[in-house]
C-alpha cells in the first residue's frame, strides 16, 4: 500500500496524469466535387478554304483536274460524330449566261476509291447516323475532282460554296 501511494505522490509531484482524453472534432472531413462539362462540336476548315481550278487546256477540259487533299477539316467532339458535305445552291455563280450545276464538283474522303457528285443534300463524308466516328481530335482531308467538259460557256467567275457540318444527330 505504500508503493501505490509513494508511485501516485511521484507521479503528482511530476505532473503525470492517467486521464485519458478523447478526441473533439471531425477527423476525416469528406467534400462533394461536381463536373460539368459541355457538349464540343467543332469543325474547321484548314487548309483549301479558297481553291481554284483553271481550265486553261483542252487536255484539262478533256481529264478534268484532280486536286487530292484539297481540304484539310479539323474536328474536336467529346461524343460520336459524322461530317456532311453540302453545296449552298444548285448552280455555279457568275457571269455565265449557262449554269453550271454543282454536281460538277466530285468528292471523296482523301484515300478513298469512289468520287460522288456533290449537291444542295447534305450527304456523310465521314461516318452517318447508324455509324458515327468515336469522340476525339483529328483531321480529315477531301480530294475534289472537277470535270466540266465542254458543255458550259467560258467564264472566268464561276462561284460554288461548299458547306461542311459535323453532327451528331
């Protein structure tokens, strides 16, 4: 019985406690993070924004003039997408008292076999509805083919606008 009261005196005496004390407060705090992200559909043309096919020989008038990677399009998209092709109106522009329509203008996906005739549909140059292209960044090149022959009257203005649309839908 001494030991116990000379230890619990010492211990006093140097400040010992044997209290134990809990913990106040919150030691692990968690926090709520939100993301939003909006949907990217962007589509620019890079390169052939301008493009100019001269007719200046018979040999020209005879093959037409192939002009590969013509257009250069870059897309970002964070879902599925496609790209249409479309011409703005039926017919060249210009001085020409003869039309010119806009399926003289050919086109095709750079690497591809077959050119199509271009018109005011928006027709799938990359991918369609049932079949779209995963989300992502990149380049897409068009080859352009353009054979009017001699059915339409020499001009030195004739004027198409050719439309590029990504899309999901």
């Amino acid at each position: 019985m001494k030991k116990t009261l000379l230890l619990s005196a010492l211990m006093l005496a140097l400040g010992i406690s044997t209290k134990v004390c809990a913990q106040i407060g919150t030691p692990t705090p968690t926090a709520t993070m939100a993301v939003q992200i909006s949907q990217v559909l962007d589509l620019k043309v890079t390169t052939g924004t301008a493009l100019t096919f001269n007719f200046n020989s018979i040999a020209l008038l005879d093959a037409g003039i192939t002009q590969t990677s013509a257009a250069t399009l870059t897309y970002r998209s964070n879902q599925p997408w496609y790209i249409n092709i479309a011409a703005n109106s039926a017919n060249f522009s210009g001085s020409s008292t003869t039309l010119m329509p806009a399926s003289v203008i050919n086109y095709r996906l750079t690497g591809g076999s077959t050119f199509t005739p271009l018109s005011t549909t928006a027709t799938s140059l990359t991918g369609s509805t049932s079949s779209k292209n995963a989300r992502g960044t990149g380049t897409v090149a068009v080859d352009f083919l353009l054979n009017p022959g001699y059915v339409y009257a020499p001009a030195t203005d004739y004027s198409m606008t050719v439309t590029y649309t990504i899309t999901t839908l």
